[in-house]
C-alpha cells in the first residue's frame, strides 16, 4: 500500500460527458488509495447537472481520502451551445479559462489547500501553463488511446514519417504499431479538419515539456508495443481501463461516473426481459448527430432482421420523419425493440441479454465494450474514433467495421450485413472468445499487482516525495 497521507491533487476538465467521466473515475481511484483531490470543470457543468437532477454538492469521503467538486466559468452563458460551435467555446475558453481557473486556485490555496500535482484533460491545453504559474508540477490524463498520443506525437516531432495526408489510401508505419492508412488517423491531423483542431494537437504537444506525468486511460497489455516505444521519447504510463466498478465485477451499483443528459433506466428493465445474447445496441455517444440517412438505414435493418434491439438516439436527433414510415409506431405497438433519448451505458453493456454494441468507437465507449466483453459493429465518424475502429476490428479482433457507400453514407444491407456477421458469422464465436479474454486482461490489470494498478501506485509515490511536492 502506498503512502498518501496529505497528499492532494486537483485535476481538471471540460463539462463535456467523455471527458468528466474518466476524470471523476480517476479521482475516485485515488480517492481510494487516500489521496484527496479537488475536480475542477468549467460551470456549465451545474446546470447541466442541475437539469439532470444531479447534486453539485458533490464530496465523497471514504475513509482516508475525500473528493470534491468545483467550478470556474469559460466566459459564455449556460445557454451557449458548446457541442454546435466548438471553435467560440475553446476560443472563450482560452481566453477567459486561465485566468478564472487561477483565481480558482489561489482561492482554494488561501483556505489551505496544498495541491501536490495538477492533473488536467488534454484538451484544455492552457492548464500547463497556469499549474507552472501556481508552482504545482502538472500531469495529464490523455483519454484517449495510447496509439492516439503516439500518432499525434510523431506527426508533430517526425512529420518525414507520414506520407501525403490528401490521400485516404497512403501508408503510415509507425514505432510499435500496425499499418495504418491515413483514413485510420484520428480526424484532427487531416486537412479536411477544421484549424481550431488541428491547432490544438500542436498545442498539445508543443506543452508537453511542462508534463511530468502522462497517465493513459488504457491497459498495458491491450497497447504494450507502442506504450514500449513510447518510453524513449514521452511515456505513456496506463492507468485504466478508467470504468466503473460494476463492469470490474467490483460493487452492484454503478457509482463514479456522472451523465449530463437523463438517462432512462426503464431500458434496463426492458433488457431484462430479453434472452441471454439476443439484444443489439445502437449507441453513438453525445457529441455526434446522425445524419437523417443513417438513421434510416439502421432502422431499415433493424426491421428488417427483426431482432430485439435498444437504441440510443439523442432527443434532438429523433424527429419522426428520419425513420421509415410506420417504424415507431409498430416497434410501440410489437415491443420488439426501444428506442431512447439517452441510457446509463454500463449497466447496458453488463446485461446478459447483448449480443453485440454497434458504436461510433469513443475510446470511453470502447473501453467500456472491452471489459464487457461485448463484440462490436464500429461506425467511426471523426477524432480519434477511425483509429480506435482499427484497432477493435484489426488488432484486438473483436468486431467488424461498417462501410460507407459514397456520400449516401452507410446503406441498410451494410448494417444488416454487419451486425449478422457478428452475431451469426463464421468469426462470431472467436470475437466473443477474443473479447472475454480481453475482458479479463483488463480487470486483471487493476488488481492488486496488476500493470495500471502498479502505475498509479508509482505516481502517488512520486507526487507524494518532497523534489516533485513544492517545485515544477
């Protein structure tokens, strides 16, 4: 066991549902281990927690370490629409966050806080900056893959070793990793990106030499080759897969995440009435919107299979005219299938009755199928989903990857195709097989002497020693 005793950290995120969960999951692991951190976000967090009936009088205690929950503004108002125009948020963000964020700080300092590190999102690329103002040595915790952070890493420090990026088809091989086209590479380094994000991977890397730590949501042994190849220029240290206890066969309820839309939990209910390995999931995340086509492709093939299914679509996105014409009504009426705005996501993943989780490919989300040990149909749409969809379906081998069909996008043969080859297909029973295997190499890596487990204990030791605790 380590010792934590006063040690505290205060980490900070984006309001955004992929990026306060893996922190608070994080947090809550220390937390445990009795080190006591502060979680920082910008406030339209309160609302939105408000607005799903979440308590912001969050402070946790276990019986060395406590968390609580803080806020400081990004300089637009709660109503501002933050997922449409991106670009405004992170320029109001960089503009108004360093300063407000501080204040924060040197508030917190002042009623006696003592903050050994700073852990910030890697998104928020300003945060560096203002820890090494305050003389707190900083960490990241990068939420995405660790093949992510080496193709972002090597684009910028070795651009020689990518080909042309105008070509879809061109090959990319990297250090400790498989053969990439750039159409596997996250979106944010092709030119099709918008400035604003392509901006910010250079930013991003660029701050790097102000990070002590780099602690990755992932697992040693599902990325151990590039994590290896990583350790001569910027380690990576694994510290996941950051999820919820329940999915780690841990506790009976899910605690440490936290969801800025109602989740309906009549689905659970629903789900439990189906038949072990019957059910198909249909979830995106929160960010993207489908296109009007896909959703009437997947509703295509969904009646036409005419298997049970559960499928998220966004309040906003589910105007009737999108689905074939009588699709809601008789899914109503025949109760072979649901559609919801929004579902706590883990306990779904968990229930016997999947069969497989058709998915936009968010690292949060494939994580989560990993410990599952659920097979998936992928449909990446930007950021790093493309190249999260390689390695589920070419390295980890536990799914298939739907294609798209010129500008019409995904057709509904395609999505039938697809999840039968999961379910029904000749490599079905070797995605399970290879997806349960995968499931337990995760927990085991959480475990006591288990990789990610021996990494955070790693870090606590050295935010805890007196060179890292007062000096950057």
């Amino acid at each position: 066991m380590v010792c934590s005793e006063g040690v505290e950290v205060i980490m900070v995120s984006l309001a955004l549902q992929g990026h306060m969960n893996p922190m608070l999951k994080l947090a809550k692991v220390l937390v445990s281990k009795g080190v006591h951190v502060t979680l920082a976000t910008n406030d339209v967090a309160r609302k939105r927690m408000l607005d799903s009936k979440i308590s912001t009088d969050f402070i946790s205690n276990n019986s060395t370490g406590r968390l609580t929950l803080h806020f400081f503004s990004d300089g637009l108002s709660h109503e501002f629409d933050r997922d449409k125009d991106t670009g405004t948020f992170l320029a109001s963000l960089k503009e108004n966050g360093p300063r407000n964020l501080s204040n924060l700080i040197s508030h917190l300092k002042a009623n006696g806080n003592q903050f050994s590190c700073l852990i910030t999102s890697p998104f928020i690329t300003w945060v560096p900056g203002v820890a090494h103002e305050h003389g707190i040595p900083c960490g990241v915790l990068w939420i995405q893959s660790s093949t992510v952070f080496s193709l972002y890493y090597h684009y910028i420090n070795s651009p020689h070793l990518f080909p042309s990026l105008e070509n879809p088809n061109g090959i990319v091989q990297l250090p400790g990793m498989p053969e990439f086209t750039v159409g596997d590479l996250p979106t944010f380094m092709l030119p099709i990106s918008p400035p604003h994000f392509r901006l910010w991977v250079t930013e991003f890397i660029s701050v790097l030499d102000k990070v002590k730590w780099v602690l990755g949501n992932s697992v040693h042994e599902l990325e151990e080759e590039v994590v290896k190849s990583l350790a001569s220029v910027k380690p990576v240290n694994p510290i996941g897969p950051l999820v919820s206890p329940v999915l780690l066969g841990k506790e009976e309820t899910v605690e440490g995440s936290v969801d800025m839309w109602r989740a309906q939990d009549s689905c659970i209910e629903w789900l439990n009435t189906q038949p072990p390995s019957s059910v198909i999931y249909i979830s995106f995340g929160s960010i993207i919107m489908s296109p009007k086509n896909q959703i009437h492709s997947i509703a295509t093939a969904l009646k036409n299979m005419k298997r049970p299914f559960l499928w998220v679509v966004k309040a906003s996105e589910a105007r009737k005219d999108e689905f074939p014409s009588g699709f809601l009504e008789e899914i109503e009426t025949e109760k072979w299938g649901l559609v919801v705005s929004w579902c706590p996501q883990e306990k779904v993943l968990m229930n016997q009755a999947l069969a497989c989780f058709v998915t936009h490919c968010g690292w949060n989300s494939t994580l989560e199928t990993v410990v599952a040990g659920v097979p998936i149909v992928a449909h990446p749409e930007w950021t790093d989903q493309p190249t999260n969809s390689k390695l589920l379906v070419d390295v980890f081998k536990i799914g298939v990857r739907m294609n798209n069909c010129g500008e019409e996008g995904v057709s509904a043969e395609e999505v039938e195709r697809c999840i039968m080859e999961v379910i029904d297909g000749a490599e079905a029973l070797e995605m399970k097989k290879r997806a349960m295997e995968l499931k337990e190499a995760a927990k085991k890596a959480l475990e006591d002497g288990g990789s990610s487990n021996q990494n955070i204990d790693k870090f606590i030791t050295e935010i805890s020693t007196k060179p890292y605790t007062n000096n950057v």
